[in-house]
C-alpha cells in the first residue's frame, strides 16, 4: 500500500465549543473535496495542514515524516513540496503575472535563470490560460483571472500536495472548458494530493468522489460518496447525495 501523503491524529481545531479529536490521512493521486455547512471548519483544517493556524491539538504527518520535531530548515524543505490557495490570492499587485509565478522558481531553484521564461510560458500553455495575461500587473487582473492565477502559481512547483482553502471559481479563463476538465487534464496528471474547499457549484460529486464532510469543526465522515450514501448521519448522507460540492 501507498505511503500517505498526509496524515492527521487526535486533530482538534482551534475552534469554540471545542471541536471533536479526529483522524484522517490522504494517499498520492487522492483527490478529497471538503464540503459543510458555513463555518464547518473546512477552511480551517486546510490552514491547519498548511501550517497557518495551529490546531489545540494533534499531530501532523506529511509525506511519511512527523512535522513536530523538524526543525526549521527541514520544516521548510518539506512545506516547500506543499501548495497552498487561500481565499486572498497573496498575489504581488504591482508585479506582473509572469513575475509572480517566476518567483517561485527562482526560491524554489526549479529552473535554471536562462530556462524561467520557457518554463512558464510551457506551463501556463498546459493550463489552458491566455499567454496575453503574462505581461499584465496583477493589480489589473479581474477577480476570476487572480483566482486563477493564484492557482497556477501553487501548482507550477509540482507539489506533493495541494491545498486549496478558496472557493474555486465557476468557470475556467478558456472557453467551453469546465473546472472539472481542468483537474482530469491539468492537475491530477501530476500524481499530486488534493484537499480543496470546491465552493457551491464548482465541483462535481459522482459515485467516486471523495468526501471529507465537515461540521461544528470537527470530521465527521470520510469516505467515496457511494461509500457514504447509506450512512447513519443524515448530514453525510444530504452531502454524499449531493451533485455539486
């Protein structure tokens, strides 16, 4: 069996009424959409795991190695394999597009100077995005093209995991080409671990897909939505039922 990518013990979020200690774990190529009600404590599992916020309690695992006793250098050699999307795009605004996602390759030394721009321009043609929005300042991005933008550049590293705590848009930057489609395409190719807060509507839910359904901060099931569909919990059954996460 497959090491997992991340795991979580006795994990209790820093949330009032204290929330139930739960555990979970994520394996390569897992793809694991959060859904719940409003303050469920979905956004705040995902800033947890990325190391954000810190939980009352727990321990966390991430590609086979205990974070808690790591020290920095390391920490920041394993949280470098970690994509992270929050609801702020944590874009540059007076840098352009191709500045903000060069970044990342000059910290991360994924590319050699000469090669950034192929690089980039390679990558973001594989995303299906406009190479015309290379040049343009993100301060004159519209809100659908930073959402995407911010994505891009938690993808371009090629994490080991993902970890998306923003609402994913509706709709792609490319015509007739749906969200789903994207991550079947672009993302999952890439054999990363997925935990991502779809939003209403962005996501569709099949038989397979994976849920985690969170509420009053704490999980309560985990599990494929087939999985799911007979369980105890009228609330996990609502979502295991749903079409959209």
């Amino acid at each position: 069996m497959a090491e997992a990518r991340l795991r979580v013990r006795d994990w209790v979020l820093d949330a009032q009424p204290i929330p139930e200690p739960f555990d979970f774990q994520a394996l390569p190529g897992e793809l694991w959409l959060l859904v719940g009600r409003v303050d469920s404590g979905r956004r705040e599992l995902i800033r947890s795991i990325a190391g954000l916020d810190r939980p009352l309690a727990g321990y966390l695992e991430l590609f086979g190695q205990a974070v808690e006793p790591l020290r920095a250098r390391a920490l920041g050699r394993l949280r470098s394999q970690v994509g992270v999307v929050l609801e702020q795009s944590g874009l540059v605004p007076a840098w352009s597009v191709f500045e903000n996602l060069a970044l990342l390759l000059h910290y991360h030394r994924l590319a050699p100077i000469g090669a950034v721009e192929d690089y980039v321009v390679n990558f973001v043609e594989s995303c299906r995005v406009p190479q015309t929005l290379l040049p343009r300042r993100a301060s004159e991005l519209s809100p659908l093209e930073s959402a995407w933008i911010a994505l891009l550049r938690a993808l371009i590293i090629k994490p080991r995991l993902l970890l998306v705590s923003a609402y994913l848009p509706r709709e792609t930057l490319a015509v007739n080409y749906s969200v789903w489609a994207f991550f079947e395409e672009v993302i999952q190719p890439m054999n990363m671990t997925i935990l991502v807060d779809a939003g209403p509507g962005a996501l569709p839910i099949g038989s397979e897909t994976r849920l985690l359904v969170m509420d009053q901060g704490t999980l309560r099931a985990a599990g494929m939505a087939q999985d799911l569909s007979d369980h105890p919990d009228a609330l996990v059954r609502h979502y295991a039922g749903s079409e959209y996460a």
